[in-house]
C-alpha cells in the first residue's frame, strides 16, 4: 500500500491493539526515511497501550518481490529491525527463500517473515521454500493485487490449516485476508479458523492513510462491492506497471476506463485518457471517472474516514462483543 500506509498509520495501529504495516517499496532512501519517522512517531506511544518488544522496531514493513532489489534493501531492515516483514508476488517462488533467508540473517533472527499468498497450492509451496512465522491467505474479495484465480477466504483459510495439519506444521499461524471490514468479518475468520485477521481496505479509510481525498470520499460512498468493484489488469496496464508477474491482476472500482474496455476501446486510447484525467483533481475519482480506486469487496461496509485509534477500538470492542454473545448462547444451550 505504498502511499497510503504512511508511518503514522503503521505505528498508530500497532499501537491500538494491532500490527501496522508500511510498504517498503523499491527506494532504500525512502525506506529508510519511513522507517526512521516510524521510530521517531513511537516513543509518544509506547508508554501507551503497545507492549513492544524492546529488540524489533514494532511495525511491519511489506514488499512485493517482482520489482524490489533485496540487497538495495536489505541495509534498511539490518539498521531497523521492524518486528515482520511481508513478502508478496515473487517473480520466480524460489525468491520467497531466498529474501526470508537473507532478512533474518542481516536481523539476527529478530525479525518475523510472513507471506501472503492466494491458494492452497502456494501456501504449501511458500512454507517449504521460506518457513515463514505466519501466513496470510489472500482471499478472491481482496482490494488490491492479488492472484487471478482464488477462492474467498470461507474455503481457503480452512483448507490451508487443514493441509498445514497434514504437513506437520499446524503450528503457523494463518491470518484471513479479503474482505474483512468489520468486527464481523474478523470474528468469521476467527471461526473459519485463522489466528487472526487482515484489513487493508477498511484502512484506507483511516485519516491517516495518505491517499487522494476523492478516493477516501468514493470510498465511503461506495455499496454492493461484488458488482461495484472488480478484478483486472486494466488498472496496471493504465498505469503502464508491465511488471506485474501474469498470474496477478487486481480489484478496484469498476469505473469509466472498465466501461470503455469492455465497450471495445485499445489500451492506448484508454491510456491517453487516464493520462489526461490525471490532472483533473477531484472530479476524476468514482464511477464515472477514470482514477485507479483499489478496494475489496467490503467497499459497502466503510462508513465514514475515522483515526485508525477509533477504527481498531470499534473493530476490538465489537468482536468481544460477538464473542461474549456466542459464549452466552453456548452456555445457554447447555443448561
Ligand atoms: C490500495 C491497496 C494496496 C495494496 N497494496 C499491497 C501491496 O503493496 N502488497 C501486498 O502484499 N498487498 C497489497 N494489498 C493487499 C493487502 O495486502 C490485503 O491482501 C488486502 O487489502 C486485504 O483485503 P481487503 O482490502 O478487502 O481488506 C493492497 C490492498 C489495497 C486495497
């Protein structure tokens, strides 16, 4: 989420109860900076609600393997030490090795390797090749990229704890991401049997997510994400990212340039246009717009931009909430 996950975002959610991430991107200046303005954001908090281990710098930070020099960046994450780092989208699998081998030699071990992948398959694959200390199952209601062909997250999280079961190794965690916008979704993953739970949309909506106000504003206007949103290379090809390995592609707002594609118009019409809305401003964003607006399909639950602080004491509070009822209910039953 390079860009919308700013230092502040990251470091004001792990310090509500969560873990923040930033994205590492492909600038080791830049990672450096975000990292160093994360540290300087921390101690206001630390005394606060966060138990941070004293050794690791408590955020995460995520990178997507295809288009990142691991030795450019490697330098920030020895000096940093941030407590996990997401690996995503190798170009070859192999690579998953190779990265989660190198960053916890230059952290001394101290930092944790997740990796976020999109079927069972993969996540078989990726925990022979990295041994990663968790895993995200990146489910088909995602914003953002993901692999083209996935399943939602209702029958991939279970079937991944069982194959991890069969493999011996029941004991790393699985994390559920893909549409979890609320108490609700997080407390169905749980059920679902993750040990925890992703959102990236709903952050989007946090004050402190640095993407453009139109987008926020669309964000929280926007229902019914199965039929609003969609998944495509459309996007990428507007933003002439070429690199992305084939198997990928992405949801956002099904918009103009969506319309127009399916109407029968060229990439390089299509392109022009984007080109040409870019310095629109505001009025580019939404529907009938043609600005790249990534979002999952739980858009229709996002109500207002809020602090990530109120989001995460919402989204706590309420999954205690569900669970006491379920508990009550249980023990209800057997009286
Ligand atoms: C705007 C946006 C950007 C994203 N960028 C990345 C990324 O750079 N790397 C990555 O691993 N996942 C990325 N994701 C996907 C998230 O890791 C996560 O799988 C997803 O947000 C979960 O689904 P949700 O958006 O429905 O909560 C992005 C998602 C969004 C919405």
């Amino acid at each position: 989420m390079l860009g919308a996950s700013t230092p502040r975002l990251a470091v004001n959610l792990s310090c509500a109860g969560g873990l923040g991430f930033i994205a590492g991107g492909t600038d080791p200046a830049n990672l450096n900076k975000m990292l160093d303005e994360s540290k300087r954001l921390l101690p206001d908090h630390q005394s606060k609600k966060f138990e941070a281990r004293s050794d690791t710098l408590p955020i995460g930070v995520g990178f997507q393997l295809f288009n990142s020099n691991l030795n450019a960046l490697s330098g920030a994450l020895s000096m940093h030490k941030p407590a996990v780092v997401w690996l995503f989208a190798p170009k070859l699998e192999e690579d998953l090795r190779v990265w989660a081998t190198k960053i916890r030699d230059v952290t001394d071990g101290l930092t944790r390797i997740c990796v976020q992948v999109g079927s069972v398959a993969e996540a078989e694959r990726s925990v022979a090749l990295a041994e990663p200390d968790f895993l995200v199952m990146q489910g088909a209601d995602a914003g953002g990229h993901g692999q083209r062909q996935s399943a939602s997250i209702i029958s991939l999280v279970p079937e991944v704890k069982d194959r991890l079961s069969a493999m011996g190794k029941a004991h790393i965690p699985v994390l559920a991401a893909g549409g979890i916008s609320d108490a609700r979704g997080v407390v169905a993953a749980l059920a679902l049997g993750a040990d925890g739970a992703v959102m990236g949309t709903r952050f989007l909506v946090a004050e402190e997510a640095g993407i453009a106000d139109g987008w926020k504003r669309e964000l929280v206007k926007t229902s019914d994400g199965g039929v609003t949103t969609m998944r495509s290379t459309l996007c990428d090809r507007l933003k002439e990212n070429h690199d992305w390995p084939t198997s990928y592609d992405g949801r956002a707002i099904r918009n103009k340039g969506h319309e127009d594609e399916e109407a029968g118009m060229l990439d390089v019409e299509n392109v022009k246009l984007y080109k040409e809305e870019l310095e629109c401003g505001d009025s580019a964003w939404g529907p009938h717009g043609r600005m790249v607006i990534y979002a999952g399909t739980g858009i229709g639950l996002l109500r207002a931009v809020q602090p990530v602080e109120s989001i995460m004491e919402e989204t706590i509070r309420e999954s205690r909430h569900i669970m006491d009822r379920y508990y009550v209910n249980a023990i209800a039953s057997h009286l």
